[in-house]
C-alpha cells in the first residue's frame, strides 16, 4: 500500500493559530492522531511535494514502519508531521521564504529530518518513546529550532545552524 496523504484545506489556518497560541506544543500526541480515518496498515508511505506560492502540508500516521515526507520549495512554507507507533521515519524539507516545520513522534526507534534552507525559518521536533533520533539543519536567516525527547536512555540529536538569527533549544 502507498499514500495516505491528507490534502490541507484549512490546515494553514488551524495550524497557524494553534502556533499563534502556543496550543500546538500544549496538546497530546493523540489529540493530533485521534481521527481513526487517518490510521493505516503497517509499512504505509506518506509523500506531499510542493512547489507554488503558499505552500502547507499536513500527514498524521499511526501504527508502525511509517514513513512520512513533505518536501515544499518557494513560498510561504509550513508543514506538520505527527506519528504515534514504532520504527517511524518523517522527513520534511523545505527550501525558500516563510518555512516553519514541526514533527511530533510517539513511540519507538523514530528518526526525524528537518531541513530548512531560506528566510523565516524555524522548526520543532517533539519526540516521546525509546531509540530516538533527530535532525534539524537549518541555513539562512531568522533560524531558530527547538527539539525536545523524553525518552529514557540516550537520544540522538544534532542541530546545524548557519546564518543570522540562529537559537537552538535542546531539552532531553
């Protein structure tokens, strides 16, 4: 099976206020994946890829062996990608002007990209479980980046900044 991919409607705005208000740090990870439509088989790949002007993007995945990819090139960016179960890889790259990125992990050995290139940057990595590992790389502008594991044991985490505002936050 292949793709399970929900379209954002109204995402951009739900998920701006939820970032506005701070709501979307504050709320459970089954809050963002208690929607069993959204639940999927084992082994099930979620790809979004954009390119155009006002760009957001939105894959939540439970279960296991999920992987999850959003990649969005010019405009106003955004994505989200949430996961609960174990064996989970999520992956979002974005390249040029608003970005913002966040992925939130519930389970067992998940690995989680962020690759931000240009301008507004920011990025979040919210990881809950056991064998944990995160990326965060972020090149130009207003930067910012904020990972936090709970997990017992030793997390991997690596945060790459390169230019103007950098701040990283690192909470194990």
């Amino acid at each position: 099976m292949k793709a399970t991919v929900m379209r954002a409607v109204s995402v951009r705005r739900t998920f701006s206020t939820l970032l506005a208000t701070g709501t979307l740090l504050a709320l459970p990870v089954t809050a963002y994946c208690a929607d069993p439509d959204l639940a999927s088989p084992e082994g099930v790949m979620a790809v979004t890829t954009q390119v155009g002007v006002q760009n957001d993007a939105y894959i939540s995945q439970r279960g296991a062996s999920k992987t999850a990819t959003i990649a969005q090139t010019g405009g106003l960016n955004m994505a989200t990608i949430t996961q609960t179960g174990l064996n989970e890889a999520a992956i979002a790259t974005q390249y040029g002007s608003g970005n913002v990125a966040g992925i939130i992990q519930a389970g067992v050995n998940d690995v989680a990209a962020v690759r931000q290139y240009g301008v507004g940057n920011d990025a979040f990595v919210g990881q809950f479980g056991n064998n944990l590992m995160a990326s965060v790389n972020q090149v130009g502008l207003l930067n910012k980046a904020v990972v936090i594991q709970l997990t017992p044991g030793l997390p991997v985490q690596t945060v790459n900044q390169v230019g103007i505002g950098r701040t990283s936050l690192v909470i194990r």
